[in-house]
C-alpha cells in the first residue's frame, strides 16, 4: 500500500493537493493499491471529497479511522430528528431555529446553506444567555462533534463521536498561569478496547501512522506535507519505507543551493536526512543541486507532479481563432511568493501598447494579498482590462480559451500550472526559476523564460509574443507535442526504480528476520 500523507484535502486545493490526486489516478490506473492520508478533523471532509471526484476508498482519515466511518451511508438529519420535548417552543429565525423554555432561550439550531434543511450544528445556552455548548453535525448526517466553552468563551474540551453515538476521542485544552493554551491532550477513547493519551497532535499522528502500517504491513509513506508531518512519521515505532516529497525548493536561495540556508518548511527533515528511504524532487535540476549538497547516500528520486492525462493528450485541439484575441491567464493561488503584482505592472505597458488585451487571475487568495493586488489594479488604472476569478476545478476552458499564461514565482518546485497550460496548447511566459519552468517550458519553442525579477524584460516578452501571431500559434502547436513528456507512461517509469527500492527494502528485512 502507497500512502499519501497530508494534513487535509480543502475544497480550493493547493499545488500539492492537485499533485496527489493525479498521483492517486495514475496508481489507481495501473491497479497499485494507494490512499490519500490525512489528520485534520473536517466534519465536511467526505462533501469535498465527492466534488473532488476521490473515492471513499482511496483515502484515509485520523478521524474516520478512529470512528470508523469511512463507508458509511450519508442520511438527512433534520430538526424533527432532535425530538425535542413538546413543552419546548420552536421559532423559526430567517433560515435557523431559536429554541426555548417559556421565554428563556435554550438553544439554536443552525442548518446547512444553501437548502437549510438539514441540521448543521446546535447551540445551548445557560440561564444567562451564555454558550455553553455547540454540537456539530458531519455533512453525511450524524453528530460528529460536542464542544464545550470556558466561561470567556474558549473552547475546553471537544468529543468525537461515531455514527452510533459513541465517544471515540477527547481533547483538553490546557492552560498555562497566564491563561494561555500550551499543550493540548488528546485521547482516543475504547479504541481496540483501551484507552489512549497523547500529549500534543504530532504523537497522536504517529501513533495513527503505526497503526496504518500495521493494518498494512510493508507500505510506501510518502510525506506530501514535510513540515507538519516529518516529525510524526519519523517517530513512528513500526518499520516502513519512508519518503520525503520535496514539492519546493528545499534552500532559501535557489543561486547557491549548495551553501544557502534551509526552507524552514523542510530543515527538520533534511537535517535528519539518514532517517529517510528516499527523497522525491520534481525536476532534474533540484535532484542535481540536492545530491551536490548532500550527496546519494539517501536515495533521490526524479518523479514529476504532473501528469498529463491520456483523454487530454488525445483530446481535440481547439482551433487557435476560437481562442479569444489578447487574453492572458494567471493560474495560481493569490499569494506574495506568486508575484502576481509583476504581471500587473509589466501588463500596464502591454495594454497600452495593445489595448485590446485582457488579465485574468484565477485562484483563491492567501491572506490580504486578494486586497492588495485589487487595490494595484485600481492605481495602475487596470479596472477594465482585469478580472480576479476564484478557484476552480474546471480548467480546461480557461485555458482552452487563452493566448497567454504566466507565472511569477520567485521559486516554484515544479509548476503544475504551466504543465496544465501546456498541454492545452497555450504559450507561455514565465520567470526562469529553480525548479519547475525550465523543465517543462522549452524556451523559445513552446514559450519563453525571462530573468527572474525583470519586469521590463516581461512586460517587453508579453509584447513581443502577442504582437506575432505566427509565433503564438507555433508556439501553441509545440506545446501539445512537449506535454507529451508527462504521459502517464513517462511519469509511471519515473516511479518505478523507487517502488523497487520499497521492495528490496522489505525483503532484505524479512531475510534477516
């Protein structure tokens, strides 16, 4: 069994949540066993995976585990499913229900948008109007959380709950003298008939860890998220072969890989590099610079992200006239490390030049960064030209639909966005940074690379490529050959030398057991 370890899968997904996915096809099509892992509770976590298109059998969570509720069947939980005494008085309010006793307010039942039928959770109050408690209900209809609050309105103590009602886990939070939460303790209550405490979440998850490589004895952890998880799989007491997915740059600065210092986000586990089977990079080029530095004594797998689909690769190429002239795409979160406000400022001179040219953003924002680039569209005077558009699943017509896509990272790991773009036939022009855009963009081919920084030199790039039609459209048709290059086929034998390693590993030690 190949495990793949996250933290959670969100409704707007990351680079890295998008990675695992087309991960998990690709195993599923070649019939090796393999699951999404995650830890965080999310009581709508099976709604997100439904619109995702993830099979309940292909993941796996901390908390359906402990409750054992992966499979099952979601029902509609209403108001009239609470039974509530008939001496109780039920006012509707808006689209929720206010509960009470003669005049006294007992408690509110909030109800899930946008059908405000089914039950979303239940607020009790205590003689003087206080919260006292709020039930959660999991979106497959079934109490899944109890919360309880401190008299300024903390949260104390939380309990899980199974499908039938029962206590499966337990937090306390624990306040220092400044009445600040420190530690929290953590308990999974009668589970396999005992009891269990953990003293902050990482033991808890290495706990679960252990019990998932018991359940499958001789699995493939790959850690998808080093930072959070890295200690927690490290720590783990049962033998398994154990990877760390490099999904960035692993230094803080990509010119000199060899002496620079550490991305936070991967020091714990660099620095205790021999504990690991193996590492992934995505690109060629951070395999390079990453044995300079550290040398082959743990192996380091070339294994991109992306992979091309065989339905797109085989999928009608849309004529380049039904593209709509000037339009130029930006996929990425809204983020600083995106440097979406250099296109803007290099996108000022391009559409004074060519003023039929129009920007669009699409992803969700990180922090105030939405705000602050809105804010430099309306002083660059960009307002009609334009357009922030949230996250979507749905790609393949905005891309089918673009001239021009861009990236702006100052450090990527591989880029998955330009690999999308590529292989619906769009151009593309991004800042050559270490790692990502060099590997998949052939410059001057299928795209063009520009200094990292430069915004002069992109604003004259965009330019330069719009204003030649030819080259567009020669660009367009190289594009789909190279994507080619992330066929199943191709990205499945970069896979195979270290699920080979997996298996030599546990034969070596079921010889010397």
């Amino acid at each position: 069994m190949y495990y793949f370890v996250n933290t959670s899968i969100n409704p707007k997904k990351s680079g890295i949540e998008h990675a695992e996915m087309k991960r998990l096809a690709l195993f599923n099509e070649k019939k090796v066993p393999a699951k999404l892992v995650t830890r965080f509770f999310s009581l709508s976590l099976h709604q997100t995976l439904k619109a995702a298109g993830i099979a309940e059998n292909n993941q796996i969570n901390l908390f359906d585990f402990i409750q054992q509720s992966t499979d099952f069947k979601p029902v509609k939980l209403t108001i009239d499913d609470l039974h509530l005494p008939k001496n109780l008085r039920v006012q509707a309010e808006e689209h929720n229900y206010n509960v009470y006793l003669q005049d006294q307010l007992l408690m509110r039942v909030n109800l899930f948008a946008p059908e405000y039928k089914q039950i979303n959770n239940v607020q009790t109050y205590d003689q003087n109007g206080k919260l006292v408690k709020t039930d959660w209900y999991d979106t497959r209809g079934f109490k899944g959380l109890e919360q309880f609050y401190t008299f300024d309105g903390q949260v104390a103590t939380e309990q899980v709950f199974n499908p039938e009602g029962a206590v499966v886990y337990q937090t306390y939070h624990l306040p220092n003298r400044q009445n600040v939460t420190q530690n929290s303790l953590y308990r999974f209550i009668n589970y396999h008939g005992q009891d269990w405490s953990f003293i902050g979440e990482q033991h808890m998850t290495t706990f679960f860890l252990d019990e998932l490589n018991r359940e499958t004895p001789q699995a493939v952890f790959v850690i998808d998220r080093t930072y959070e998880l890295a200690y927690s799989a490290l720590q783990m007491q049962t033998k398994a072969f154990k990877v760390m997915h490099l999904h960035s740059n692993h230094v803080n600065d990509p010119d000199h890989p060899k002496t620079a210092t550490l991305n936070y986000n991967y020091s714990y586990a660099l620095n205790n590099l021999s504990a690991w089977n193996g590492v992934i990079t995505a690109t060629s080029q951070q395999t390079a610079d990453f044995v300079d530095r550290y040398g082959n004594q743990t192996p380091v797998y070339t294994i991109p992200v992306g992979i091309v689909s065989e339905a797109t690769l085989k999928a009608p190429h849309p004529k380049w006239s039904s593209r709509t002239p000037g339009k130029i795409i930006f996929v990425a979160r809204l983020s600083e490390e995106k440097q979406q406000s250099h296109v803007l400022r290099a996108f000022k001179k391009v559409h004074a030049q060519l003023p039929k040219t129009t920007l669009d953003f699409w992803g969700y924002a990180n922090g105030d960064t939405g705000k602050e680039l809105k804010q430099l569209v309306r002083d660059l005077k960009l307002t009609d030209a334009v357009t922030f558009n949230d996250y979507t699943q749905d790609l393949a017509p905005v891309y089918d639909h673009a001239q021009l896509a861009m990236l702006t990272s100052r450090a990527e790991g591989f880029a998955l966005a330009l690999l999308e773009g590529q292989s619906h036939g769009v151009p593309q022009i991004a800042y050559d940074v270490k790692y990502g855009p060099r590997d998949i963009i052939r410059d001057g081919q299928d795209g063009d690379l520009v200094p990292v920084d430069n915004i002069e030199a992109l604003a004259t790039a965009m330019i330069k490529l719009l204003s030649d039609p030819q080259r567009l459209q020669a660009y367009s048709a190289q594009a789909y050959l190279d994507a080619d290059r992330y066929s199943p086929k191709a990205v499945w034998a970069q896979w195979e030398p270290l699920m080979a390693a997996a298996k030599s590993f546990y034969q070596t030690e079921s010889e010397e057991s």
